[in-house]
C-alpha cells in the first residue's frame, strides 16, 4: 500500500519538502509568539515522524523556528538528533485547501472573537 505523500516548501522555492503518510497530530493555535512569528492572527501546523519527511534547500531559524532565508516563509520546525517527531506549518504545503483538520485548538483565550472554533476539535484555553 502506497502512502499519501505530501509536498510543500517556501514561497520562492528554495527551501521544499515533502512528508509521507498521515500526520500523527494536526492543531491550530492562537498564542502570542505563533502571531508574530507567522504574521497572522493564529498557526495552523501537523507532526509527523522525522523519518517520514525529506527536505531540500538551507532552513534558517530562530529559537528553535525554521524559515527560508531568502523569502522568510515559515516552515517548520528543525528537529534535534532524538526528536521522534517533525512540526510543520502546514500553510506552506502545496496542496490548497490542504484538507488536514485540527483536533486540538491551543490558547484558545487569544482566539479572535470573529473566528470560529474548529467543529470537533479539542478546545484548550492555554497549552494542553
Ligand atoms: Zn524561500
Ligand atoms: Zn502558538
């Protein structure tokens, strides 16, 4: 059986990456620090395991937060020798709509009032 891969990477190309198989965890969050690193009102991202995700081209980070130098597009993050586990911003997928649903929504008490919460998912007021 052939697993789903998906692909995705920066906005001009230089960074790309692709992922096989389903995520083991899909969230959406609305904390200060995911507001200013993406720009944007709340981060949509996914885990999957480190062995199931290839990536080409030179990620730059901050704190732990990996970007494409060139363009600035967020990405994912990079991982530690022992991590088991991958996190990408799964904006940057090719794939739009994506069609990957959150099951958890963190620091749900920054969530903008005229944003409605994800039907079925988890609701946490701060981290879970
Ligand atoms: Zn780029
Ligand atoms: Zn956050």
């Amino acid at each position: 059986m052939n697993a789903t891969v998906r692909t995705g990477g920066c906005l001009c190309g230089a960074v790309r990456y692709s992922v096989r198989g389903e995520p083991v965890h899909v969230g959406r969050c609305h904390c200060a620090d995911c507001r200013k690193e993406s720009g944007s009102a709340f981060t949509v991202y996914a885990q999957w395991p480190v062995d199931a995700c290839e990536i080409t081209g030179e990620v730059s980070s901050y704190a732990g937060r990996g970007f494409c130098g060139r363009c600035g597009s967020r990405l994912l993050d990079p991982v530690d020798p022992d991590d088991p586990l991958i996190e990408i911003r799964i904006g940057s997928l090719d794939q739009a709509p994506f069609d990957l649903t959150p099951q958890d929504e963190v620091w749900v008490k920054r969530r903008e009032k005229w944003i409605a919460p994800v039907e079925g998912a988890a609701q946490h007021d701060e981290n879970r």
